[in-house]
C-alpha cells in the first residue's frame, strides 16, 4: 500500500510538466481560430485542468484522498502552472511607446497617400545642380524599419552627381502609418514602390538599396524592369529567392539580442495568428520593445573590435520599428521568384568585408543585372560608417560612369 501511494503521488506530480505540455500544444494548435488571447489561454488550460482531472479519477484511491478532492487538486496542478509562467513571461519587458516629444532628427516630412492605401512619410532632398529628372529613392533595411539620418546625410554623393534624392518609412515603420497586420507583405512592398513613383510622376527611379531594402530594389526591379534605370545596392540584404544566411563571426556579435518574454511570446503569435498577436501586443508596443533591442545589435553591425559608437547613436536617436511588419514580410523574401535572366540595369553592388551577410550572397546580385560591379570595403561591416571615402568614391564613380545617360 505504502508503494501504491509513494508511486500514485509521483505520477501526480507529473502532472506540473505534463499539464503545461498539454495547455502549450492546445494554444500552438488552436490559436489560428481565435484574435483574444484570453480566450485562447482559457481553451488551453481547460484542457490541461480535464488532463488533470481525468488523473484524479484515476489515481485519487492511489492517493489516500477521496475522488471529488483528488479530481480538483490534480486538475489544479495540470491547469495553473502554464497560465502563471506565461503571465510572468508576457509582463516581462512590457514597455510603453515613448513620447515623440522631440525633434525628428530627420527635419519635417511630407505624407503622401499612396494608391495601395499605404500612407507614408517622404523626405525629399534636391540636388545641388540638378543633371537629371531621373530621382534616386531610398530604400531603408528592416523590413520593418525606418530611414535613418545618416542614410540622408550619406545621399550628398549622389545630390553632387546631380540627382534629386527622394527617402521614405515604409509602410508600418517610422513616421509612416500602421497597415492592418495582414497586408504586411513583401509583394505590398513591393506596390507601394511602384505607387511611389506614380505619385512622383517620375517614369522611372534609380533605386538605391540598402540591407533588405537591396532586397525590395532586386523585386521592384523583376516586377516592372523598365522602371528602374539603375541600382545602388549597398550592405545587400536576402537576395530575394534564396535563403538567409548571416554568419557573426566576423564581428562583436553572436546574432542574438536582448529578447524579453512579452517580445518573444508576440513574436510566437505572430507565427500562428497575427490578429491574436496584436491583441497580446499591439504595433506600437510591439515597435517600442523591437526599439529597446536594437541597441544589443548593432556589435554586429561592425568588424570585430570596431568603432561601433556612432551606429549605437544612431540608434539609440531613432524609433518607429514595427515587429509585426518584419516578421510577417521576411518570409516573402525567400519565397520570391525572380528571373532567371539578367536584367540590363547598372547596378552598383557596395560590400562591407565583415559583413554578416556573406559575400556569396552580394554576388547574387551581380548576376541578376548587368553591367554590374561589387565594391568590397576592408575592414567595413554591415553599417559601412567606417570607411566612408571608399564607399563615397565608389559612389561617385557608379554615378558619373553608370548613370551618366540617366534622363
């Protein structure tokens, strides 16, 4: 009898993992069907308390209790554990959206309205002699991320070689408005460039990509090839097609960053079910703790031992990250189906010689267009702040050789 009982409780106490198990596989299985996550976890851990329950029936002689109580305590132990772990996890790191109380380092925007029904922040930047009607539009890194300052500041090469610089948030990031969750798509990205240069009047644009936005050039550039008449593809992202492939070693970086618990279960929603994820986190909250982390990341950004304050600055001085439209685009990156011929556009591809993405990867995108160049920077990694002559010089040149016949 003694045997029975010291066995009946071991099993009760197995209980405590198989109950959270159980509430975990239900929520995994069952969130595409709900937007409350309340609702969700109230499914899960009724489950786990009728798996607990059913244990009660069970071992509740074994136990030396009588049924009624056996079956309460033991759906008790299978039930609560799980919801307490991930209350806890979801309040860590919970953070509210900061003020914008001060002045947007990037001076004043225009909104322009696009005809996908994106609405988006645009800062325009003339040339210093204007040589051709032709504008260079910027496309930030993310996705999911917004322009920074120094990427308009970086644009004096190519406002000297006579060209109008156009930048914008994409849609979700920066300044620019929140889309609902579902439209975040890498072929929405893709539209809302080409509405761009509709609201431009501008018959086509000289794309100048950097990290994934070298991924949004390389589409743009399959879906409507004689709107672009030329590339500058700097730190280029996923080749659009292909796997993502990122290797840290090179840097200060192991890839990883301060993730809290609230960030990762949203982004666990995220994979499931965005409207349940939004109802965990919304956009704005979501992009404050996306904010918080990207300061852990930026080591990465540069060659092992580097200089990595000025990228540190940057960041800390910039918000307006949307988790929700980088998970959910990513993925729209590698699925991508791109020519197998090459495109005749110029392209200028500019590669930093740590930079996280490798190299073969830069080298994708040589063989999409021609005539096309890839400049490798020494001792530059993915942010390319610290050899700056070099990639301005590079610049400079694509723009006086490559683009000079630009209209």
């Amino acid at each position: 009898m003694k045997i029975r009982r010291i066995a009946s409780w071991f099993l009760a106490l197995l209980l405590l993992p198989l109950g959270i198990a159980v509430t975990a596989a239900v929520a995994f299985l069952a969130a595409p069907s709900f937007d409350r996550v309340a609702a969700l976890l109230a499914l899960a851990a009724g489950a786990a308390a009728v798996t607990g329950a059913l244990a009660g029936v069970a071992l509740g002689r074994g136990l030396g209790l009588p049924r009624g109580i056996a079956v309460a305590l033991l759906a008790g132990v299978a039930a609560i554990p799980a919801p307490v772990l991930l209350t806890v996890a979801a309040a860590d790191g919970r953070t509210q959206p900061a003020a914008r109380d001060t002045a947007d380092p990037r001076g004043p925007h225009e909104v322009t309205e696009l005809s996908t029904g994106s609405r988006v922040a645009v800062w325009r930047r003339p040339a210093d002699l204007r040589k051709h009607r032709t504008p260079v539009v910027f496309l930030h890194g993310g996705p999911g991320m917004y322009t920074q300052a120094g990427k308009i500041a970086e644009g004096a090469t190519l406002r000297a070689a006579g060209f109008d610089t156009v930048y914008f948030d994409q849609a979700g990031g920066g300044a620019s408005g929140n889309l609902p969750v579902r439209e975040y798509t890498f072929e929405r990205a893709v539209a809302d460039v080409e509405a761009l240069r509709i609201s431009l009047g501008a018959d086509q644009l000289v794309l100048w990509g950097n990290s994934y936005g070298a991924s949004l050039a390389a589409a743009y550039t399959a879906s409507y090839p004689r709107r672009v008449a030329g590339l500058l593809l700097t730190s280029p992202g996923t080749f659009p097609g292909t796997p993502a492939v990122r290797d840290y070693t090179p840097t200060d970086s192991g890839g990883d960053s301060g993730v809290s618990g609230r960030l990762l279960l949203t982004g666990l929603l995220l994979s499931r079910n965005p409207e349940l994820a939004e109802d965990l986190s919304d956009q704005a909250e979501a992009g404050a703790m996306v904010d918080r982390t990207t300061g852990d990341a930026v080591s990465g950004f540069v060659c092992r031992g580097a200089d990595d304050g000025p990228v540190q600055a940057e960041a800390a001085a910039g918000h307006g990250g949307n988790l929700f439209a980088n998970q959910l685009i990513t993925p729209g990156v590698s699925a991508f189906r791109m020519p197998t011929s090459a495109v005749p556009v110029p392209a200028l591809v500019v590669h930093g010689g740590c930079d996280f993405i490798p190299r073969a990867n830069a080298e994708r995108y040589l063989r999409f267009t021609q005539p096309s160049r890839l400049v490798e920077v020494a001792g530059d990694g993915h942010s390319l702040h610290i050899n700056r002559s070099v990639v301005d010089t590079a610049v400079s040149t694509f723009a006086a050789d490559d683009l000079a016949d630009v209209r």
